[in-house]
C-alpha cells in the first residue's frame, strides 16, 4: 500500500478506495476515462472460508493497478485472466464476456470505445480479432451461446444505433443483422433463449407511446413473439432457467424496478422494487443459487447493489458501494461480485 500511498500523493488523477467493510477492491483506472471496476466480497453470498486458491488471486488483484484506456488496446489482460482461469463459473455478459469455446480457447470479448469487438485469448495471452465500427452507435451488450447443433459458438451484440446482429467466432462472420429493432430509441439489451432445443433472440424494449414489447426472433431474423412485461423502459434483459420448475424466466432490469417474466404461462412473475428507490435505472441483473435459496442481484444508477429472493420478491440485503452509477455486475467463483460503474 506504500507505492499505492506516493503515487497518490504525486499525481492528484489517481485515487484507490478501500472499503473494508463489505471488502471490496476499488482497481484503478485510467483518467481518460472514468470507470472503475469493483472486486465486491458480498458477506451474505456464502458464510464459508475460502479457498487457498481465491485468497491467492485476491491478493494479487488487491495489489495489481488495473488500466483502461479509450483506445482499449491497452489493457491488462492479466486481471481477466487470473479470474477467468481460476473461476469456474465463466460469463460475464454485458458489454464484455468471459466464456470457453467449444475448441477450448478461453476467450475474453470486449467493446470499445469506437464501437469495435475484440476477442482476446485468455490462455495464450493474444489478440484474436478486431471488428473495427461493428456498430454504428455505443455497443451495449455481448452475449454468448454455444449451439451445439452445429458445432459453432455465436456472439450476439446490441447497440444504441437500434440494431441487433449474430457473429460466427470461428471467423467472425456476421450471420444474423436486424435494424431498427424498437420504434424509437436504441437498443439497451438482449440475449439467447434456448427451448426445446432452438435457440431464441430476445431484445429490450424502449418506450414509445407504452407500445413497445420485448419481441423474440429465430435465428433467420424472424419475429415469432411479442412480450408486453411492463410499462417502462427495459436495459437489461436476460434468461434464468429454473430447475424446479423446468421454466425459463425473462429478467429485466427497469427504470426504478427489476422484473421476472414466465416465458411459458406469459405472464409476469414477480416485480422487485425498493420503495426507497425512486425510478433509477437497473443496468444488470444475476443469479445466485445458494442452498438451495435463489437470490436475484442486480445493479443501479443509485450506486447500490439488491439481493432479492427471486421466487417470492423479498429484498433480502441492500449494500451501497457508492454515489456514482453501478453498471455491469458478474460473479466470481461464486464468493465475489465484480462491479462496474462511472463517475
């Protein structure tokens, strides 16, 4: 903490926070642009003590300066690496993803700030590929699936520009590009659903004269379903297949309130809201199983981080990690939240 303390000192841009009280790691970024990721050890996630190997890796993140610079081609890949290679619980969808191809390579896609896709290998430590302007506005959103009919791992990418698009990773091939989603707005979210073994397209909606639905396509393109969930904007949108049910479940993170949504009955599940919150927006939401309880974790513009009991919609903690916007969130080997936000 020496060095951490005179680089402080001599350069008034850099700041570290530690908060030692829900042990979280604030890793530095670069001041060109101001976002942070959070290392969060979220004490009502699990009781247990750690493993050698997770106190390992938290130590040297707790002592790594991690840097994000706008041209994004320099990066330490080493942070994602560490946790990538020692996590056994891979994915980490929002505007980047963590996932072990079918041909075992360990990838890590990122967007950047001239709305490129980037795809990394985590294990060889090299850049695979650049798909420079991908998009024509911020890209929003990357998620994985692996469809296994035919072998190939696809990615799928959301962009404010309102467009959404399918890419092969085995060579990058742009496969699926569906313009002009919503009537009005961009395109915040969106993500795979895989029944009876087809694999299904599912985007946010934007409000636009309370008209817009979430709308679900095949993967040739083709609008098979509208799904009216709720009477707000959605910005994040993802599936949580639930074994005791055998259903999938739609989550949407809202302006103010976080949804579930039966895919199977069509009707909306359970709605999560704080009554202390007042309609800031909900940019993730996770899944965490623990003994057999299903808590629903999602981010928020308010700077707090909500655990819910997702079968009956309870707020079972809340943790404020700060006053600035909370982004992206992921868990981490199922003991830590990473947690994105900006100043």
């Amino acid at each position: 903490m020496g060095n951490h303390t005179s680089k402080k000192n001599t350069n008034n841009k850099k700041k570290e926070n530690i908060y030692k009280d829900i042990k979280y790691q604030n890793n530095k970024t670069n001041n060109n642009k101001n976002e942070k990721i959070y290392l969060s050890k979220e004490i009502n996630i699990r009781n247990k003590k750690e493993n050698k190997n997770t106190e390992k890796i938290s130590e040297e993140i707790n002592n790594q300066e991690t840097n994000i610079e706008n041209n994004s081609n320099i990066f330490n890949y080493e942070f994602i690496r560490n946790i990538a290679t020692d996590s056994y619980s891979y994915g980490t969808d929002n505007t980047m993803a963590i996932f072990k191809s079918i041909n075992d390579i360990l990838y890590f896609i990122y967007s950047n700030n001239i709305n490129s896709i980037i795809s990394y290998n985590l294990i060889d430590n090299k850049k695979i590929n650049e798909i420079k302007k991908a998009h024509n506005s911020r890209i929003s959103n990357l998620k994985h699936c692996l469809y296994k009919d035919k072998n190939q791992d696809l990615v799928l990418s959301s962009s404010l520009d309102n467009n959404l698009k399918l890419w092969r990773i085995d060579d990058w091939e742009c496969l699926l590009n569906i313009e002009n989603v919503n009537k009005a707005g961009g395109l915040w979210s969106a993500c795979f659903l895989i029944l009876n073994n087809q694999i299904y397209i599912l985007t946010s909606n934007y409000l636009y004269q309370n008209a817009e639905k979430i709308k679900v396509y095949n993967l040739n393109g083709v609008k098979i379903k509208e799904i009216n969930n709720s009477k707000d904007e959605i910005y994040y949108i993802d599936i949580y297949y639930d074994n005791y049910s055998s259903k999938p479940y739609i989550l949407t993170g809202n302006r103010g309130f976080d949804t579930s949504y039966d895919y199977i009955d069509n009707k909306i599940y359970h709605l999560y809201k704080d009554e202390d919150e007042y309609m800031k927006i909900h940019f993730s939401l996770r899944i965490k199983i623990e003994n057999n309880l299903i808590k629903l974790i999602d981010s928020s513009q308010d700077g707090k981080i909500r655990i819910w009991n997702f079968h009956i919609g309870e707020l079972l903690n809340k943790i404020h990690i700060n006053d600035e916007s909370l982004y992206g969130i992921c868990i981490w080997n199922n003991d830590y939240l990473l947690v994105g936000c900006f100043e």
